[in-house]
C-alpha cells in the first residue's frame, strides 16, 4: 500500500524539520503517490492527485481571495497534503485564510518549523512509493498464477472460495443472484457468525459499479458473470468502516481474480451439474452420513433460501424405472437432467426444498412444509409436475409412467432428517418393481404400499434373509451362472402371472411346450412341486428377497 500523510510526517527526514499539522488533521491517512516541490501559485495544473506538494510560500499570493482560490485548486486536483517551510515567507504562522481554507477542504496543511533539505524529502517517500509499487506488483503477479493454476486444473468453487479466503484472510461467500449461499469459507470464524440471516444482510448492501466497497457493513462485493450473464456475486465479509482517504480497497483485485476464476469454471463445466445443485447435493449427504451437526445442517440450508427449523420435513427420493444402461458419460447427463427436472417440479410448485443427487440413479429431496401446507396436497401436485416435465423432455428412454416418487415419513426437526431421507430411500429401492399404479390411491408410494417388498427392503442386510434365499434358490441360480440360462427369470415370470402356464408362456414370448419344459428343469433343480401353494409361496417371497440383496 502506498505510504499516507501520517507515515510520511513519521519519517525520521520529516522528523527534523519539527512537522505540525494546522489543518486537516483528520485527513492524515490520504495516500502519498509522489512528491512535489513547487513555489508557483498555479501548480495545480501540473498535478495528477496524490501528490504531497512542499513549498516555502515565498511566491505564495497575498490577498486571502487568492490562498483560497490555491488551497481550492490543490484539493480539486487531488493532493495528498500541502507542507509549507517556516523561514523565507512564513516565520512562525501562516495566514488565517490558508488556514481556514485548508480546514474547510479537509486538506492536510503541515508546517515545518526547521529549515530542511526538500530532495532528502523526495528521496525518502520516493523510496517508499516505489517500494510499495514493487510490492503491489509481486503480489499481482502472485494473484494471478495462483488462479490461473486453478483455472488450468479447472479447481472447482469451494476450492477457489477457500483460495481468496486464505489470501484475503477473512471469510469469503458466493452467493447467487437471490442472495442464496453457493459456497462459502469461513476463514476460521464461527460459520453461524458469518451466515446468519444473510439473505436480509446481503440484500442491504448494493455497492455501485460491478466491484464495490460498502462502508456500512465492510462487505467487498463484486459481480461474478461471463459473456453478458451475471449469475452471482462474490462477497468479502470484513468488519465495518470507511477505506482510507481516496484509497482503493487493497483486496480488489483478488476478488475480481477470484470471480474472474468461477465465471470461467462455469464456462468450462457448463454440461455438469449447476453449482446450486452441487451445493444442495453435499448438504443432502452431510445430512446423511452425519458430517454436518443439526445447527451447521440448518445454519446452511437457511443461507440456501430453505429453512429447516421449526418446519415439517418430508424426504423425498425420486429414481427413474429400468432401462437400456447407458455408458457413464450419458448416465451422468441423464442424472444432471433428472435433476434439474426435479428442481424445476419444486420451483413449478413453489415448494422449499434441497434437491440433488443422492448416488448415480436417484435424486434425493428434503421438502420443507409451512404449517398451513397440505403435505398430501403438496407431495401430489409435486408428482403430477414432475410426471408432466418428464413427459415434456420427451427423454429417450424415459417410462411412460414417470420415474418413481417414493415418501418417508414426515418429521418434526432437523435433527429427523436423516431418518425420513432414509426411509424414502428404502421405499423407492422397493418399488422399483412395482407395476406402476399399482391400485395405490396417490401418485407416490409410501412404505405401506410397497408392503412385503418393503420389510423384505428392509431386512437386506440381514444374514438369515441371505441364507434363506440361498436355500430357495442357490441351486438354481448356479444353474443359471454355469449354463448361462433364463430358469431364474422363468420362475419369476410364472409366479407373477399368479401361477397361470398359459399366460406366463406368453409373457416369455415362448410356445407352451417350451415353457413348460423349463418350468420342469425348476422343479427338479430346486426340488420343488410348482403346483403347490406352500411351495411358490416361498419361492416368490425368495425372489422378492433376492431383488431386495442384489440392489
């Protein structure tokens, strides 16, 4: 940072010359970019601002009109300050007009009450002036191949985030153009500190042009955008107060650089999921592997623009029906448009949500309802949105009947929501193999209806459901792994169309005798009699099981 008045009056050259300040006293922290010498009354023109001018006064005008009119021109240009030298003109006090003018302006006026040699002076605050220059210089460069490294290894926000955070060495928030958190650093200060209420806090502050400094709040902000698209901003929480005296802010420049570096991440991974949803996303997983407290959990989503505290919570988890597996550059894609498709159903909605990916299948939801919401309402006219979007994209694909919407149970606290998150889980891994509509009465499913394929969900981890369907099937799955054969799949068949040969062949599209056949191979490998109930019974809850095991 260039050297100020104050510091300049500090030097130990200065020092000799018995400095004292009779006006302007509170503008000592103005920055001094250069020196001047000068005994012309009309110096003004020859400056650029910040100069700090030393004179003797000797040619200095005489009326008090025109010491006004110098002292007006010296600070309309800019100047740092103005020190005059007792002993040519001036003895031992200055005109009151020069004075008073001085003091009304708020231009630092300084006299010196012993003869002093001006180039020592020049010397001195050059040295400082170019080496602050020099140092300004370093850390540009400095700046700038740090984030060009990020930008080359294309670091994702929280990294560049926690970058200017470290640098500027105070919390460091992005938010997006509603005032919501994308990501944040705290730079070591209680997140609660730095997140509480920000919505109405960063609203508060509009700074003019597209980086600006809010004295108010402290705040450093500037727009964060490409190509004519602004989508956020970038925010330096600092503690309030004014910058010194025509200085800019000395964090200015990292975060341009710093905004500069998420616009073009943005560019560059604009195929990938949204920043918000990523955001939304590992707030979801916090919240289910206990990374996150219940306070940070709700601290967070509450800067998102969803509260949690004192709301009725409704995990939701939406997983799209089997289908041709696609490579993974494409299930990626799939995933991000489901996404967003589910995104696009809350906002369709108007519900308050956290929406993001859960794994590399389904999209997780934690709904957040207002005391006069209709959970039922609310959950039915999201799914009718969602089925209708679906159908709209026209995805290839995509079911006719629209991805399965499973529900937990509602719950009353934060410190819950893991478990409805869980049990939505549980109920959409089940009902996957549901025959859509199913006689369910609502457009989603519930634990109650996806019934035993629930408990036996449920129970998969369980070691005796694993030796039970070893027992009712094992020799029939390794028939099947050794001969590469469908008897499994044929026995799954038979017992779905409720034990009826006729129907079943035609549902394996094979001739009866064919079918039959097969179905003949099941019973002597398992052991089994198909006609009767006990048996197929048994067999069909193992199946069921097996589903439950293998997913």
């Amino acid at each position: 940072m260039l050297p100020t008045v104050a510091r300049v009056l500090d030097l130990e050259v200065m020092r000799r010359g018995l400095p004292q300040v009779v006006a302007g006293a509170d503008h000592l922290e103005r920055p001094v970019r250069w020196v001047h010498v000068s005994e012309l009354p009309d110096v003004a023109g020859m400056l650029r601002g910040g100069e700090l001018v030393l004179t003797t006064g000797i040619a200095l005008p005489e009326d008090r009109a025109g010491l006004a009119r110098y002292v007006h021109e010296l600070d309309e240009v800019g100047v740092a300050g103005l020190v005059v030298e007792y002993g040519r003109r001036y003895f031992d006090t200055l005109p009151r007009a020069l004075v008073n003018a001085a003091e009304q302006r708020g231009l630092p006026l300084i006299t010196l009450r012993r003869e002093l040699r001006f180039v020592a002076v020049t010397e001195a605050v050059h040295a400082l002036v170019v080496n602050a220059q020099l140092e300004q210089l370093r850390v540009s460069e400095s700046v700038h191949q740090v984030f060009n490294e990020l930008v080359v290894e294309g670091a994702e926000p929280p990294e560049v985030i926690r970058q200017v955070a470290r640098m500027a060495g105070g919390p460091v928030v992005l938010e997006n153009l509603a005032h919501q958190v994308l990501a944040h650093d705290a730079a070591g200060r209680p997140e609660a500190e730095v997140l509480e209420d920000w919505e109405r806090r960063s609203r508060g502050v509009r700074p003019a042009g597209r980086t600006g400094h809010d004295p108010r709040s402290g705040w450093l902000v500037t727009t964060v955008g490409a190509r004519g698209q602004d989508w956020g901003r970038l925010v330096l929480v600092q503690d309030p107060g004014p910058l010194p005296e025509g200085e800019a802010h000395p964090h200015t420049m990292l975060l341009e650089r710093g905004a500069s570096a998420l616009a073009l991440n943005r560019l560059v991974v604009r195929d990938r999921e949204s920043l918000e949803r990523q955001t939304h996303r590992t707030l979801l997983s916090g919240i289910l592997t206990h990374a996150l407290t219940v306070s940070e959990a709700a601290l967070r989503a509450q800067a998102l623009g969803v509260p949690l505290e004192g709301r009725r919570l409704v995990g939701v988890v939406l997983r799209q029906r089997r289908g041709p597996i696609p490579a993974a550059l494409e299930a990626q894609a799939r995933l991000r448009d489901f996404t967003e498709l589910a995104a696009g159903a809350v906002r369709a909605c108007r519900l308050s949500a956290l929406v993001g990916a859960l794994d590399d299948e389904g999209v997780g939801l934690l709904i957040s309802l207002g005391a006069q919401q209709d959970e039922h309402a609310a959950l039915d006219a999201f799914s009718a949105a969602l089925r209708r979007m679906s159908a709209e994209a026209g995805r290839e694909g995509a079911d006719p009947a629209g991805p399965v919407v499973a529900v937990g149970s509602s719950v009353g606290s934060v410190r819950d929501a893991r478990r409805t998150l869980l049990e939505a889980t549980q109920v959409a891994d089940a009902a996957l193999h549901d025959v859509p509509g199913g006689g369910r009465a609502s457009s989603y499913y519930r634990l109650p209806d996806v019934r035993l394929r629930g408990l036996l969900h449920l129970l998969r981890d369980d070691a005796r459901l694993q030796t039970y369907v070893e027992r009712e099937l094992g020799p029939l799955l390794a028939h099947d792994a050794e001969h590469n054969g469908q008897l499994v799949q044929m026995l799954r068949i038979y017992l779905e169309q409720g034990r009826n040969k006729s129907a079943a062949a035609d549902a394996a599209h094979l001739s009866r005798p064919s079918f039959y056949d097969r179905l003949h191979k099941v019973e002597r490998i398992l052991g089994v009699d198909l006609d009767q109930v006990e048996s197929c019974l048994s067999l069909h809850v193992a199946l069921l099981a097996l589903d439950a095991v293998r997913r």
